[in-house]
C-alpha cells in the first residue's frame, strides 16, 4: 500500500504539471516513476498501470513525441481498458479515442501521402469504434459522442480529399 500511494502521488502530480502546462520533464519523470511503481506492484495488465500508461502518452504526444513508444503507451491503455471493461465498456472508447486522435495527429504530420492515408485510415477506425460505444453508453447527444463524431467527420473529410473513390 505504502508504494502505491507514492505511485499515486508521483501520477497526480505529473498530471497536474502537465495541465497546467508546466515543465513537462519533470512531468514526463513522476510518470515514468507512478508506471514503473505500478507494472512492478501490480504486473503490466492492471487498471492503474493503463492509467499511467495513458498520462504517459499524453504527456510525450505534448512534448511532440509522436513515435512508437508514445504510441505504444496509447495501445497498452487501450488494452487493459478492454480487458478490464470489455470491449463495450465505459473505459474502451476513451483508450479508443485517445489513440484515434493520436494517429489523426501523426497523419497530419507525415510528409508523403501515403502515409499521411495509412495514419488517416488507422484513426478512422479507432474514431469509428470510439463513437460507436459511446452512441451505445451515452446516445448521440453527449458530449463525448458530439465530440467523436466531429473528429470523425474531419478524419473521413480528409481522406476523401486524398482518395476521393
């Protein structure tokens, strides 16, 4: 108990520093050490290790990490959220969101357009997926529905304009 609540406060505070825009090395550093606290107290798939896997992305997609351990990090949250909350579960369409958007970002970073369609596609399905459970949570009117459909709408936009079949 007494190493999860130094987890804990190591990810609180990295979460508050990123909010509020601080130094985000020493955000990026209490992360590393609430996941590294957790994975060793708990193992890799647990509920609090997704979460620190989560703020780790966020925190290096901020620093403009758009690589394959921010990536990474995104696609391990997305997985314990499935395996803790089932593949419809309230935790799912977040994980699928956050990775969705995180490749909506990439693609509009690449320099090729083939590659740019290839992050656009692999963002349209997480999207998709996203909006889906929570049209099934929430119905269309929510919030976080509103949103999902939105940045569906711009993913699927893009593409058309690349690809217009």
């Amino acid at each position: 108990m007494a190493l999860e609540a130094v987890a804990e406060g190591a990810f609180n505070l990295a979460n508050v520093i990123h909010r509020q825009k601080g130094d985000l090395i020493k955000a990026e550093e209490l992360a590393r050490e609430s996941l590294r606290i957790r994975t060793l107290i708990y193992g890799i798939n647990y509920h609090s290790v997704g979460l620190s896997c989560k703020l780790m992305a966020i925190i290096l997609e901020t620093q403009g990490n758009l690589g394959d351990e921010t990536r990474g990090f995104y696609e391990r949250h997305l997985a314990i959220a499935i395996r803790d909350s089932g593949p419809d579960g309230l935790n799912t369409p977040v994980g699928s969101f956050q990775i969705g958007a995180f490749y909506y970002k990439l693609a509009r970073a690449q320099t090729t357009v083939d590659l740019e369609q290839k992050q656009l596609l692999l963002a349209k399905s997480h999207i998709e997926e996203a909006l889906r459970i929570y049209s099934k949570i929430h119905g269309p009117t929510h919030p976080d529905t509103l949103k999902t459909a939105s940045l569906f709408t711009n993913i699927s936009s893009e593409l058309s304009q690349i690809s217009p079949n």
